[in-house]
C-alpha cells in the first residue's frame, strides 16, 4: 500500500474544485480573482476564498426583513406600552442576532430611538444574504463622519479624540466625553 496516496487524491480534488470555481466566476470576473496569486496560497485555502466569492455573487439582495420566516415587521411604536416596546425591541435585537447581524453604537439611543432606527433604517435596508459561517453583518447605529460629535462624546477613546481634532483641523472644542446614557449589553459577533 503507498502511504501518499490519499494525500494525492485530496490535491487532485482540490486542483478539480479549484477549476471549477474559476469556471463558475467567470461571468463575475473582475480584478477581485486578480489579486490571487494562485503560486503563494495553498489550493485549499484559494478554493474557499473562491467559494466565498461565489457565494456573494449568488446571494439575493433583500430587505433584512425578509431575511425572517415570516418576514419581520415591527408594530409602530406609538402601539406600544414602554414594557412592550422594550419587550419587543429586546427581541428583535435577538432575532437580528440570530442572522449574524449585530448592532454598535447603540448606547446614545433610547429604547424609543433604538426601536424607530432599527424599523425605519435596518428592516427595510437592501443587503446580500450570505450563509454568513462565522462571520457578522455590523450594523453601526451612527456614522462618526456623519455625526462625529455623538462618536466623540460617547464611543471616541482619548487618543480617537485627539486624532480627529489634529485631522480635522477643527477650531472648536471637542464635546467633553461622557459616559453612555443608554448602555446596553448587546450580542456581540466577530468579523
């Protein structure tokens, strides 16, 4: 019996994946498969680079709320009771979990304002759905370039803070840095 014959096959396998992955992005070519230098990554690792690839060309654009069986629709607030608004609001952000999607920048929102961004701004927001594997959908619930006085009041770390003041060149005092007024221990994911 050869002792390097399964690993003879694996490769082979690998090599025959690997044609086939090229051959289904084809339609989909631009310099993303230029920047893989097939020479330095193992055959395994470029087939599941390719395959991710792949899988975001195929995936469906869809509202985050059809991402839901049955879709997600949440009540308008004024509906609700402040304990069923919280209630509710604390579920959602589960279930938003649920699909790899987790919230930051939460902490400067009331329950009220939290409920309001994720109904008007991420139910209805168009994003790829991806069998995400380990990775999240990041959700920040603000722009520090859009509003960077909330950024440098609440989230910004000392150093953040002297930083956007040396970049921007800002003549104005930074806002004092306080501490969250709505902190909430949220369902974290990595990248």
């Amino acid at each position: 019996m050869v002792h390097g014959r399964p690993h003879f096959n694996d490769d082979v396998d690998q090599l025959l994946l690997n044609a086939r992955l090229r051959d289904e992005l084809e339609p989909f070519r631009d310099e993303s498969l230029e920047v893989i230098n097939s020479g330095e990554l193992p055959t395994r690792v470029e087939n599941e680079y390719l395959a991710s690839m792949l899988a975001w060309e195929r995936a469906p654009v869809l509202p985050i709320s059809r991402w839901f069986q049955p879709e997600l629709q949440l009540p308008r607030p004024e509906q609700l009771s402040a304990d069923e608004l919280n209630e509710r609001l604390w579920s959602t952000i589960l279930a938003l979990y649920d699909q790899r999607i987790v919230l930051e920048f939460t902490g400067h929102l009331s329950d009220p304002e939290l409920y309001c961004l994720i109904s008007r701004d991420i139910l209805p927001s168009l994003e790829k759905k991806l069998d995400r594997g380990r990775s999240f959908l990041h959700w920040q619930c603000i722009d520090p370039n859009l509003d960077p006085e909330i950024w440098l009041r609440y989230y910004a770390t000392e150093e953040e803070r002297q930083g956007w003041l040396e970049e921007s060149g800002a003549s104005e005092q930074l806002p004092p840095s306080e501490p969250l007024p709505y902190p909430r221990p949220l369902p974290r994911g990595s990248i």
